[in-house]
C-alpha cells in the first residue's frame, strides 16, 4: 500500500514539474511520502 501512495505521489509530482499544475502541494506531499518511507524502513529493520 505504500509502495503504491509513493509511486502515485512521484508521477503526480513528475506531473507537477513538466506541466507546472497543482505545485507545491504535489511537493510537499513527495516530502511526506519519503519521510514516511524512511521512517517505515527503520522501524523494519529495527525489529
């Protein structure tokens, strides 16, 4: 499931950047996701 919220934030933020629409709510929601991911691969290998 997050692997999917990823992918789908990265091609609306690739959107973003080569068409200019929807702007920096598509980056700050790339930011999130890649926080989120990084958090998720720590606890992961934490366990």
């Amino acid at each position: 499931m997050l692997w999917t919220i990823l992918i789908v934030l990265l091609v609306l933020w690739l959107l973003g950047v080569i068409g200019g629409i929807a702007g920096n709510l598509i980056h700050l929601l790339l930011v999130i996701a890649l926080i989120v991911l990084i958090v998720r691969l720590v606890q992961g290998r934490s366990r």
